[in-house]
C-alpha cells in the first residue's frame, strides 16, 4: 500500500531524515551550497546516493516554505511517514519506561520542540490523540530539528482508555497541573510512569485528569503563572535524565 507523502524543509529536518534508513525519502530540492554542506557534514557515506535530487536556487525553494513563513535554508525534501510501532507491542517485556502524553496539545511548534527535548534526553516514547497530531507539519519538523527520526509516537484513538489500559499494566500517572500536590523533584520515578501534559491554553481536561495517579508541579517563581509546555516538558525530562545517570553511577 502506498504511503502519502508530504514535504519538510530545513537543514536538520531533511539530513537526519537522509540519515534515518529506515525514512523512505522520495525527492530532495536542495541550492548547491546545501549539497556541498551535506556531504561535508557526511564524509563517510554518500546521503544522497539513492535519492533523486534536484538543484534550485533559493528563491525557487521559497514557494515550500513562505506560506508557512519558515526558513529552509536550502534544503527541501519530499518523504513518507515512518511505521510506528504498537504501543501495546512496544510495552512488552520493558521496564522502567517513561511516556510522555499529551493532552489536546495541538501547537505544532510546542509538540516539534517537546519531540527535540524528547529526544535529548532519551524519553521512550510520546503518546498523542491521533486527530491532533500534526504529522505532515512543515513547522513541527522545523522546530523538531531533525529529532522526529529518534523519537517514537504513539499515535492513540482516544487518550482515557489509553490511560487505562497503562495503568492496569503497572504504569503510574503523573499529571503536571500548576495546582499539583507537591513539586515533580519529590517523586523518585521508579518503575513505569507516564508525564501527562495538557493543552496550552486550557491544561488538562478533567475528564482525563481522572486517570492521573499523582498530581505534580514545577516550582517556579509565584509571580508567573505558568511555562510554556515545551519548556515545562524539557526542565522535567532533563531532571528525569539525570536522576537515571545518577543511578548508574552509584
């Protein structure tokens, strides 16, 4: 069965999906500074061997990116989606998984950022309503910067049940809420936990909170109301990271 295919531009978009074997990438549009910069930044393997590669001038490879005002920096590609695994699949036999879900995020800048903190510091997996999920986002792979090859996505039917069925399968919910009953460093985050993140304008729905085992913040200063979730997402991620290096070395 044929894929669909879509378009992404920017540098980092485009050469990690030519380093990712396992990203199926149709055609690629490139100014001839942005083919010497990838062999450069490539000397051992020739990325665009096996791909059809036409030559235009910067202007010529404005029409892909202006609508969405973006910078492609001379790098334009043509690709297809790549195959998901099963979440239920993927779960098997793991341990000491940490998920991220989202919430009625539908921001395709702050879902590209969080997929590039995700990424950064090794979180297992991204779980995401699938109507809400901007798959063929030029700006959500802009702003991954080429983190939408390392991370996987959970694309779900409905978030609720999702929830649930992790739940019974010995996964701890934590929900991120301004409001939460003690600061997210207080947790030890053993076992398998999901971090649950609600919309950017509303937070989490209640309906969904519901499914949240604990309740937990970030401590910032009284005075501001709240971060943006991508940068809320990071500060947590990073923190979780740490904590596992710190058990290693010990």
């Amino acid at each position: 069965m044929n894929k669909s295919s879509f378009f992404i531009v920017g540098q980092h978009a485009v050469m990690e999906a030519l380093r990712n074997p396992n990203r199926k990438v149709l055609r690629v549009f490139l100014t001839e500074d942005a083919k010497k910069n990838i062999h450069r930044k490539n000397p051992n393997k020739n990325l665009l061997e096996e791909v059809k590669v036409y030559f235009k001038s910067k202007k010529e490879l404005d029409k892909y990116s202006s609508k969405e005002q973006l910078m492609h920096n001379g790098y334009v590609a043509e690709i297809e989606h790549l195959d998901q695994p099963e979440l239920k699949e993927f779960i098997k036999e793991k341990n000491n998984l940490t998920f991220v879900c989202l919430d009625e995020v539908t921001d395709p800048r702050n879902i590209g950022s969080l997929i590039r903190s995700a990424a950064s510091f090794k979180i297992d997996g991204i779980i995401i309503k699938e109507r809400h999920f901007p798959k063929d986002s030029k700006l959500m792979y802009k702003s991954a910067s080429g983190c939408m090859e390392h991370v996987n996505i959970f694309e779900v039917s409905n978030i609720n049940s999702t929830l649930k069925n992790l739940r019974e399968k010995n996964f701890w919910v934590y929900g991120f809420d301004s409001k939460g009953q003690k600061d997210f460093t207080d947790v030890k985050w053993e076992g398998n936990n999901i971090l649950l993140f609600g919309s950017e304008g509303f937070g989490m729905r209640q309906h969904t909170g519901k499914y949240a085992d604990f309740f937990v913040k970030i401590d910032i200063n009284e005075e501001i109301e709240s971060l943006n979730i991508s940068n809320s997402a990071a500060i947590v991620f990073h923190h979780l990271s740490y904590l596992k290096k710190k058990e290693l070395i010990i």
